[in-house]
C-alpha cells in the first residue's frame, strides 16, 4: 500500500474533480438571454469560471457590455434556478478521479471539498456524480462569510476533515494557487482545468496531467517538505 503522508487531501471542484463547464454555460447563456444580453461560446465559460456564480454572471454581462450589480442580482436567480434543474446534464468527472480518491483514502488521508459553488448545489451535484460519501467534509462558497481565494474556507474544510497535521491542496486555478499560498499549503495543480492563465503561471508546487499522476505527485511533495 502506498504511504501518504497528509491527513487530508484538498480538492477544488469545478475544472478539478468535474468538468462543468457544458451544464455552466448553458446556466449562464440562459441567464444572458433572459436578460437580453448575447451569448457567449460555451467553451468561453471555461476561462471565465472560478470566483463562484455571481462572477460568472458579472463576466458573462461584461462580454458584451456594462455589468451593473442591479442587472446581476436580477440574473442571478435566472442562472441558478436553471442550473439548479440541469446541474449534471453534462458535467463528466474527469478520467481517474474515482480510483484517485480511493487511493487517498487507502493510504490512510481523508479527502475533503472546498469550492466556491454555493453548499446546497455543491451537495446537488454531489448526489448526482453518486459522490455523497466520497469526502469527509464538504465547504461551499457560501458555508462561511468568506470564500476562496480567502484561506478560510479551505483550512475550515481541513478542520472538518479531521486534518490535524499536513495537508494538500488540488485545483486549477489562479483562485486555488492563492488559496493554497495563503493557507500556507503545498498546491496540486490540475493542466486541464479552468484558468484565465497557462498552469505553468499559476506557481503550483507540482502539476498533473491526469489523476493516475496525483499520488505519485503527493508524494513527491511530501518527500520534498521533508528535505526543506
């Protein structure tokens, strides 16, 4: 059996664990169109994702015109609402995660979730991915006052987790490399997610071309803190 050597292992969702951009774009495209806005390449919403719905939306406005706050708070229902009902129509996790996870877990660390989608569709998607049991804590954009980049939430999903001495943390984002940064943790970084930037910018302490490489890079990383 591999040896892990963090408690708990961190995981973004959107563009880490998932890809949600289909179900994403056709929540935001939606909402655009109800408010009279064009709509925007669904492959687009992959580089505009990461700072949670309401930045999504504000982004999507932005494409093509003003984004005044009165206009997003009046799409937001539009987009959630519709989300809501098409969460996993065609979102697909990503090849490997499942075993991934399950190596974590052999190798004695618990995973844990922390995202900046809202808890109550974050636990939505989860039942509909069959992942209900998958994570030992579950932390949404809005389970605190605060969301990521922030540290808070992630070291909160960690407290929850159960973590009590090292832990790691998974995404794809310049939103997760700050996060990780500000928690003070190593970051994974994920080359086939959501990022406004190449990976090689997002400064991760190691990066992965496919779930089969995660615990092979955990590890690594591990040795390495070890030798520092």
């Amino acid at each position: 059996m591999a040896h892990l050597p963090f408690d708990v292992v961190a995981f973004d969702l959107d563009g880490t664990l998932a890809d949600t951009a289909p179900d994403l774009a056709a929540s935001l495209n939606h909402a655009l169109a109800a408010l009279g806005r064009p709509t925007v390449p669904p492959e687009s919403v992959r580089y505009l994702v990461g700072h949670g719905a309401r930045a999504l939306l504000r982004r999507g406005l932005a494409v093509s015109g003003e984004a005044p706050e009165d206009l997003v708070d009046a799409g937001m229902p539009i987009f959630l609402d519709f989300y809501g009902e098409h969460i996993c129509d065609g979102t697909r996790p990503y090849p490997g995660v499942e075993a991934a996870l399950d190596a974590i877990e052999t190798a004695g660390a618990r995973p844990a979730l922390c995202t900046n989608k809202p808890e109550a569709l974050t636990r939505k998607l989860l039942d509909a991915l069959g992942w209900q049991r998958r994570f030992a804590s579950i932390v949404g954009g809005d389970t605190l006052a605060v969301r990521k980049p922030d540290p808070a939430p992630l070291l909160e999903a960690i407290a929850r987790a159960g973590g009590g001495g090292a832990a790691a943390f998974v995404g794809d984002s310049i939103t997760d490399a700050d996060t990780a940064k500000a928690a003070g943790l190593p970051f994974v970084a994920v080359s086939f997610g959501f990022r406004d930037r190449p990976v090689e910018e997002l400064g991760a302490d190691a990066v992965i071309d496919r779930f089969d490489d995660l615990m092979h890079a955990l590890q690594s990383l591990a040795a390495k803190e070890e030798r520092a």
